[in-house]
C-alpha cells in the first residue's frame, strides 16, 4: 500500500510539472514580447529562464510582469514615475528575484497567493509626496526582494540561468541542424537513384504473380 501511495505522488509530481510547462509556453505565447526599456507601461517575463529588465521610463504608471519558472532583477532606479504613481502587476510561479528602485520611492504591495515580497531597504519615512509604486497579483512559490542595490547572489544566479538557457538552445540548434542534414541526405540518396530503376521496381511491384 506505501509503494502504491509513493507511485501516486511520483505520478502527481510528474502530472503537475508537465502541466506546469504547458501552462509555461502557453503564458509566453499570450504575453508576447517584452517591451522597450523606454516604455511607460512595461511588459516584462521570464518562461524558464532569466530576467534582465532595465527600465527607462520617464512617465512610469505600471505594467505587468509574469514569471514562469525563471527570475532575475526588474530594475526601476532610472525610471521616473508618473506623478499619480504606478501599479506593477506581478504573477509569479516558482520564480522570482529583485525589484530595485531608487532609495526615495515608496513601495506598497498587494499580493496572494504562497509567496510574498518583502522590501528589505533600510526603513526611513517618506515624504507625503513620495512617488509610490503598487506591487499587485499573484504569487505561487516565488517571491520578490525590493532593493536599492544589486544583491550579488542573485546577478550570480541570473547569469547561471542565462548560461544553462545558452546550452539548452545550443543543444537544440545542433538536433535540428542533425535533422535536416538526415533529411538532406535522405533526399540525395533519392535523387541519386536511376530514373529507370525506379521505373522498372515500380512496374514489378504492380506485376501480379501468376
């Protein structure tokens, strides 16, 4: 009976992690590609892989950043954000990684979900004025850190991301450049044939045995 309620887990895990990925790709399809660092309302994603965002913005009032499996750093230190202030909505599944913003900035969050986001600056008061930035959405094993400065850890952990994505696309690129060099000698093989043998092959596979 514990092997069989092992074999039931396994199976699950399994289940979970492959629906997990479908969900993945079809999330990178629907969220299409990331914006410009210039724009005002930032599109940012990390499907199974790193996140490297440096906004410009000069008028920031919000966007959406999901991620999938992936993390990195979203950094707002040379934004400037809109004078009503700006909501970043955020859905996270098994990811996560820094959001760094100028030391001046504000931060309130308002998420759910089995992650959180904690801002670890030195605590200071703000102005009544301080530009405030929402953190909104959805967290599922992940989480975010806001900062005013790069962890190290993490750039360490962003580049190691990169490079093993780097490997992955590598690998791919030479399994479809095996293939279609299979099926270019396939196609030579064919065309090297006779003609007339081809013909008479045909013809004998039509001839019925008597």
């Amino acid at each position: 009976m514990f092997k069989g309620i092992i074999r039931l887990v396994v199976i699950g895990w399994i289940a979970s992690m492959v629906a997990g990925a479908v969900a993945a790709l079809q999330a990178r399809r629907r969220i299409g590609p990331t914006s410009p660092e210039s724009a005002d309302d930032i599109v940012a994603s990390a499907i199974f892989g790193p996140l490297d965002y440096h906004s410009t913005a000069t008028n920031l009032r919000g966007g959406t950043l999901e991620l999938w499996y992936g993390g990195g750093v979203l950094d707002l230190r040379d934004a400037t954000l809109a004078p009503e202030g700006a909501t970043l909505n955020v859905k996270v599944v098994f990811g996560g990684g820094q959001v760094l913003v100028p030391a001046e900035w504000r931060v309130v969050t308002a998420v759910s979900g089995l992650g959180g986001i904690q801002d670890v600056r030195a605590a200071k008061g703000y102005a009544a004025d301080a530009p405030t930035l929402t953190i909104a959405g959805t967290l599922i094993g992940g989480g975010f850190a806001v900062q005013s400065e790069p962890d190290e850890a993490m750039a360490a952990m962003r580049d190691g991301m990169a490079s093993a994505r780097g490997k992955v696309d590598d690998a791919a690129g030479h399994v479809h450049d095996a293939i279609s060099q299979a099926t270019d000698d396939a196609a030579s093989t064919i065309d090297d044939v006779p003609t007339e043998r081809l013909e008479i092959e045909s013809d004998q596979e039509m001839t019925p045995a008597t």
